[in-house]
C-alpha cells in the first residue's frame, strides 16, 4: 500500500501541478484578454475624446462666427437707430430755426450786429434767405450798401 499511497502522491502532485499550471495559464490568459479589453478600452476612449473635442472646438468657432455676425448686426441697428435719432433732432432743429430766423428776437439781432460792425469797407455775408431782411436793417439804419452776388459792401 505505501506504493498505492506513493501512486496516489504521484497522481496527487501531477493533478496538482497540472491543475496550478491550467490556472496559471487561465490567470495568465485573462490578464492577457483584461489587458487588450483594456487597450481596446483607452483607444475608443481616446478616439472618442479626440472627436468630441474636435466637435466641441467646431461648435466653439460655429458659435464664435455667429456671435461675430449678431455683433455686427448689433451695431448696424444702433447705427441706423441712432441715425435715425440724429435726423428727427436735426429735423426738429430745423424747423425751429425757421422759425427763430422768422422770429423778432432774432431780426432784433441781426439788427445789433449790423449796426455795431458795420463801418466803412465792412463787408455784409449773408445767406439767401436774410438778404431782404439785411437790405431793410441797412435802408432802416440809413447805410447806403453796394450789392454783388449777395454781398453787401458799405461804402
């Protein structure tokens, strides 16, 4: 029996290491498939996270070049919004004009100035507009002026 007992060591310490070598191979196997579902892992991962940055950096410059064109948009209305302001105030300016122009404070005025500057060899500027109004001041004040082009020369 102790050959029997031998024999069953025997086969005892084969089936042992025959069995340590498959889980050493299984083991060895499995580390091996972890490691390529790993590597296979990181390159999708990583292949993924280069497409969504590039994605995310198209986008950025898709929303930048949008973003461009609102500002652009942006200032074209306030400019057109403030032209349009700057005509109704120049407008209105004008319009008031008219009337100061047609109003007495401002015959008054033109009155003063004339008869303060109005010396020998003075020469009268004066618009379109205000030449009867010069002519009647200068007539009023008893200056005999010469007339060209709508200047006024005192003699």
């Amino acid at each position: 029996m102790s050959k029997m007992a031998s024999l069953e060591d025997l086969l005892n310490n084969v089936i042992q290491k025959v069995l340590e070598e498959i889980k050493s191979n299984v083991d060895q196997s499995f580390n091996e498939s972890k490691k390529i579902v790993e590597h296979a892992y990181n390159d999708t991962l990583n292949s993924y996270s280069v497409k969504v940055n590039e994605l995310l950096s198209k986008y950025q410059e898709e929303i930048e070049g949008e973003k461009a064109k609102l500002d652009v948009e942006n200032k074209r209305l306030i400019s057109s919004e403030k032209n349009f302001w700057i005509q109704k105030v120049f407008d209105e300016v004008k319009n008031k004009i008219g009337l100061f122009i047609d109003s007495e404070s401002y015959q008054k005025g033109l009155e003063n100035i004339i008869s303060r500057e109005s010396k020998n060899g003075s020469i009268i500027f004066c618009n379109s507009g205000d030449v009867n109004k010069v002519k009647t001041i200068l007539n009023k004040l008893k200056i005999k002026p010469r007339l060209k082009n709508r200047i006024y020369w005192v003699a």
